[in-house]
C-alpha cells in the first residue's frame, strides 16, 4: 500500500498532514495544480457542456468520458457503473449518441456519481461485485464482456449496453 505523507507548512495552512493511500497505486497527489487544463466538473456538467466534450470524437464512449480534458472527475469503475446504469455501450464512438442517448448519459452521470459519493466511492456501485471472471449482469443476468478501453478494464453487458 502506497501512503504519501507531506508535512509542510507553507502547503497546508496550520501546518497540518495531508495523507493519501492508495492500495492500487493508480492515484497521485498534486499540490496546486493547473486546473485550466481541465475539463467542466463532472458532477456539475450541463448537458451542453457534456455533448461538447463528446461532440466530433470517434474515441470509445468510455474513454472519451475519462479524459479529464474533456471532463473531470470521471475514473475506471464510475465509467463502468454510469454506463451500465445508463444502458449505453462503453465502446461505441463517443458523437455516435442521439439527443435521446445523451439526455440519459447526463441523466445518469449527475445521479451515479452523486450516489457513488454517498455510497463512500465508485467502488460501491451496484455492478462491481460482478466486474469479474464469470461475472453477470444484475439486472438482466447475462454474462458480463470484458475489454480494454482507454487502456483500462472495461465490464459490460452485451444484452442491454447498446
């Protein structure tokens, strides 16, 4: 388990510890970073906003959802559970949505990561247990594909994930 300490006054104010832990070691800490390079927050994003950040782009759904330049705060297991939750396919090209399609993405996307917050985090979702070898849908039970998007593991369900 990796665990980051710093201790600097000059970084926190009253001189207190940030602390960090991160058993996968996918995380990284950066203190006063450009926020500029960034796209809208993930959990405030209007709907406009959103069908531009995936407007013109033949990237899969799922990638094009985690690069943070387009939008920030989406990761790995909030793409798979929002997705999931949303019916749609992670790796079908991100412009290729109807206006229907997109209305649910946004739709989902604001409730999803709002209830994986309440929950204590994205590895709370409702189809993570089954993101596995033999795992299967929990809503209609049929055999969870697994893939590589955007360079990550990538679980879904061929059936209702179009």
């Amino acid at each position: 388990m990796l665990v980051a300490v710093v201790r600097d006054a000059q970084c926190i104010e009253g001189g207190g510890d940030l602390r960090m832990r991160d058993s996968r070691r996918l995380g990284g800490v950066e203190l006063d970073p450009d926020e500029a390079r960034l796209g809208p927050d993930a959990l405030t994003v209007g709907l406009a906003a959103l069908r531009v950040a995936l407007a013109g782009s033949q990237a899969p759904l799922k990638a094009r959802l985690m690069d943070q330049s387009r939008l920030a705060g989406v990761g790995n297991l909030a793409a798979d559970e929002l997705l999931w939750r949303a019916a749609l396919d992670p790796v079908r090209p991100a412009s290729s949505l109807s206006p229907a399609e997109l209305r649910r993405l946004h739709r989902h996307l604001l409730s999803t990561l709002a209830d994986l917050l309440t929950r204590g985090g994205s590895h709370t979702g409702e189809v993570m247990a089954e993101r596995r070898p033999g795992g299967v849908c929990p809503r209609d039970g049929e055999p969870l594909r697994r893939a590589t998007v955007g360079g990550r593991t990538t679980w879904w369900c061929p059936r209702h994930q179009t």
